[in-house]
C-alpha cells in the first residue's frame, strides 16, 4: 500500500546530541512537511520541501535542519537537542500544496535524557 | 522533559449515539477544511474533507458540515463505536496553502 513511513517509531537521544529522524513515501508526493507535536498539542509546522525548494517557517528554531535528497525521502536533522525538544514529530506528504490533503507518517516519538 | 500543554476539552458519548465534534476556524479565505483522527501515539489519520463550494459532505459514517457564513465546521459520526476514541483535529487550508490545526477535541465512547 502506498504510505508514509517514519523511522524509527521511538528514538532516545542525550541532551546536545545530534540526532537524525527519517521519513519515507511511495505516494510519489511532491510535497514533504515535518511538524512537532507536544503533548495535547496541535501539530505544529517546521518546514516543508516543494520537490526541492526548502520552506522554514519562521519561528522554527535553527537548531532544526532538514534534507531531501530525493523525492522519496526527507530527513528531519536536530543538532543539538534540548529537553524541550522531546516531542513527538511526524511527517506528511501532499501531491501538491494548494488545497490537497496532507497524509501523515505514524510518527517517531522523541526523548532527551 | 517536554513542556505541559493545556487539557484537550473531551466529547463524552455512549456507544450506539451520533457524535458531534464541533470547530471554529479563522480565516475567512480558507478554501479547503480537513478533519483528522489521531489514536494515542500514531499520526494523524486522513477522515474527509470539505471545499468551500459545498456545505455539507457524507462518507462511511461520517459527515462533516461547513458554514462559512459564521466559520463554522462540524464532524458528525454515526452511530458511535470504542474504535472512534481518539483526539480530533480540524485543519483549515487558508490563502498561504499551509494547514492550521484547531485545538483538538477528544472523543471518548462509553461502552
């Protein structure tokens, strides 16, 4: 079935330690997004590639980076994450950005120790 | 750790009974509305989706209503089941094309 994969579902990692989440899609999508979602919490957006043109929102913090070295995969980078950065973080997908529905990985779920 | 976010208002329904999740959004020129479902520790899942040239939109059990005039828009679930327990989002696609997540309610069926 065509989806959205993220690896790995659960990642611990040391204060200051870079860390590395990856995402996955067979949907062929143009458009890959990464949100952070805290707990009882909206989905909050980081970025998003459009095929390859890279879009930061804002206030998402430099501390976050991301790749997408093709249209398959995406890649969430934290540099060094800070115990405020243990969130869940998920990955989504569009065919395109303009009112299309956005599908969601299942997540991979953060802990700074 | 991570930082306390505030309680999600919780919809409270006996299993068997219609369910009405209600949202309001913000911005008139929103042209396209999602709802989504996220179960505990998965990823928001896809449930439908309404344009801003209809007002109202039935799936398998589902319904959800759109009124522009007081940007409004409502989930309607049919007959409610356990498997319906979740947190449920409305999202808004506005002029920017990027989508703005509502609150979050939780719907939490009584057996």
């Amino acid at each position: 079935d065509a989806m959205v994969i993220q690896n790995p579902r659960y990642q611990v990692t040391q204060f200051g330690k870079p860390v590395t989440l990856s995402c996955s899609q067979t949907l062929n999508h143009n458009v890959m997004y990464w949100y952070q979602q805290k707990s009882s919490q909206a989905p909050k957006l980081l970025f998003h590639y459009y095929d390859k043109d890279f879009n930061n929102e804002a206030d998402t913090p430099d501390n976050f980076q991301s790749r997408r070295p093709n249209t398959s995969f995406c890649f969430l980078d934290i540099r060094s994450p800070g115990l405020g950065d243990a969130a869940m973080y998920l990955c989504a997908t569009s065919r395109d950005r303009s009112g299309d529905t956005q599908y969601f990985g299942p997540g991979t779920r953060l802990t700074v120790l | 750790g991570e930082s306390v976010g505030l309680h999600l208002p919780t919809l409270s329904v006996q299993e068997g009974d219609n369910s009405i999740i209600n949202c309001a959004y913000s911005n008139s020129a929103s042209d396209y509305f999602i709802w989504y479902k996220q179960e505990s520790g998965k990823g928001p899942q896809f449930i439908i989706d309404i344009r801003s040239n209809m007002d109202k939109r039935q799936g398998q059990r589902v319904t959800v209503l759109l009124n522009k005039t007081v940007k409004h828009l409502s989930l309607q679930i049919a007959a409610t089941q356990p498997g319906d327990s979740a947190v449920y989002f409305c999202a808004e696609n506005g002029a920017n094309s990027k989508l703005t997540f509502g609150k979050g309610i939780t719907l939490s069926v009584r057996p």
